[in-house]
C-alpha cells in the first residue's frame, strides 16, 4: 500500500485536496517578514495578499529544508507505508535537492519501503491537473507503475499559460530586464508564458492589451485543445475575478458548455506573476 502526496504549489483547492485522499506538503513564502505556509485557500486572504504587493509589498518564497521533508515523509514509512509524490516542476525551484538528499536518507533507514516522486514539469494547476487526474487513478487501486505509466502519458497532454497584467513582478524575478518592464508597462505589452517538455517556464508571446492577450489564449486553446469534453478546464486569477469571469464567458461562447473551474492564484505563485494574472489550463494535443 502506498500513500499519494502532492504539494501546495500544485494549488488544488484544500475541499479537492481533501475528498482525494491527499498528503499535502505545505510550500512556504515569507510576507512582511513572517513566514507562513499555502494552506490550499483554507484560510488564505488572498486580497489582501495581493493588495499588499499592489500597496509595494515584496514577498518572497523559500525551499523547504531536509527537517520538513522528513517530518512528512518518515511516519508513513514507519507505519509499513510506501510513498509516491506528485511534485511541481524541479526545474523552479532549488527545494527538491533537499527532497532527494532525505529520500536517500530515508531508504537507507526503511530499505523495504519504496519513495518514488514525478515531477509534473508544471506548476500552479498545471501541476494540479495532473495530480487531480492522479489522484483519481490512485482511488481507483493504481499501483504505482500504473499511476507512472499514466502520468507520464497526461503530463505531454497537459497545457498551462499564463498572462501577466504587470512586467514589475517579473521583472523582480529576474524574468525581463528593467528597460523591457518600463517599455512593456508603458506601451502595454503582456507577455504570455508557458511551460516547455523541460518544466522550463517561457515567454511564448508578447501581445499589446489584455483583451487581446486572453484571446491569444483562447486561441491557443482552439489550436492545441484535446478531448475538452472530458477533462476539466481551469482559469486562474490574481485577485481579477472580474477579468476571469469575462475570460470563461469567452471560453463558452468558442466551446460551449466545458468542466470549467475558477480560482484564485496563490501566495507562492503570486509572489512571481503579482495581481492582474490570468491562468489557462487545458487538456491538449501537446504540451
């Protein structure tokens, strides 16, 4: 028997999280010196958060340490327990060395149980479309090469783009240079970024105005959409319901009737894309 984790940077709302049976392994970011842990939406101000950042707030995020890796992992080994975790993309962020470093550790010390991880190359609901759709397989009694075989075949067919509303926050990332973020800010460029077969996040488009940005989205999706009838749509907002709203109505007059969810970016993510950002993940032909 194993149990099936997954972390908060896959961004699942806690109610999903929770009915599916999820470990969920808390990512931390620090907001006005403190340190605290994305607990899913449970009892997240999500306003408030990206009032603060819009008012000059900068939060930062950090990597777990070896410590909390183990505090998670090591009880279900010491019960007879395997493991198998469902992670964001490696290739945005430096925690998951300490995460190998105390998997090591851990089989050396429980030689009989099994540690296996997938790297989702996603992050955001990308990520979390894939351990959705995971998750029900593991419901369903997957054993764990099943649940590999699976996922390795959903994550090639699983796209995610995002549209940010402001260069700054990317900027401070180290994701566009200054002259780009005051140029694009002023003559309203939004870039469209997305994740590549690597997990590596990358500006695919730039396009002036957001109305015309979510229509390049939306017309990446009438491009590269796969089996939408099947599979859940997700649009995700940085504190503009408003926008994600008028972005759905878009989505259902090209589509119809679709699986389609709303929700809102957390703090660990929007400490990255800041307020203003718009989510699109999809079933797809490609990646």
């Amino acid at each position: 028997m194993y149990q099936l984790f997954c972390d908060s940077n896959c961004e699942l709302w806690h109610t999903t999280a929770k009915e599916l049976g999820l470990n969920v392994i808390r990512m931390p970011y620090i907001e006005n010196g403190e340190e605290k842990f994305y607990d899913m939406g449970e009892n997240t101000d999500f306003k408030a958060f990206f009032d603060g950042m819009r008012a000059g707030g900068t939060p930062k995020t950090a990597a777990l340490n070896e410590y909390a890796y183990t505090e998670y992992f090591e009880p279900i080994l010491a019960r007879g327990e395997d493991i198998y975790y469902i992670t964001f993309s490696h290739q945005m962020s430096g925690t998951f060395n300490a995460m190998k470093n105390v998997i090591a550790q851990l089989k050396e010390k429980y030689p009989d149980r099994e540690i296996r991880y997938k790297d989702s190359k996603l992050i955001s609901l990308g990520s979390g479309f894939v351990t959705y759709y995971g998750a029900l397989k593991y419901k369903d009694g997957a054993t764990m090469d099943e649940l590999d075989s699976y996922l390795d075949e959903l994550i090639e067919h699983t796209a995610t783009y995002f549209v940010v509303n402001d260069l700054t926050y990317l900027h401070r990332g180290g994701r566009v240079s200054g002259v780009s973020k005051v140029l694009g800010n002023l003559l309203g460029i939004k870039p469209i970024l997305y994740f590549n077969e690597e997990g590596k996040i990358l500006n695919i488009n730039k396009v002036k105005g957001f109305k015309k940005a979510l229509a390049t989205l939306l017309g990446y999706m009438k491009t590269k959409g796969s089996e939408l009838d099947q599979y859940k749509v997700y649009v995700l907002h940085a504190d503009c319901e408003d926008d994600a709203n008028a972005f759905i109505n878009m989505i259902k007059a090209e589509f119809g009737e679709l699986d389609i969810h709303v929700q809102p970016v957390g703090p660990v993510i929007g400490a990255h894309c800041g307020p203003g950002t718009i989510g699109l993940i999809f079933h797809s032909k490609e990646k």
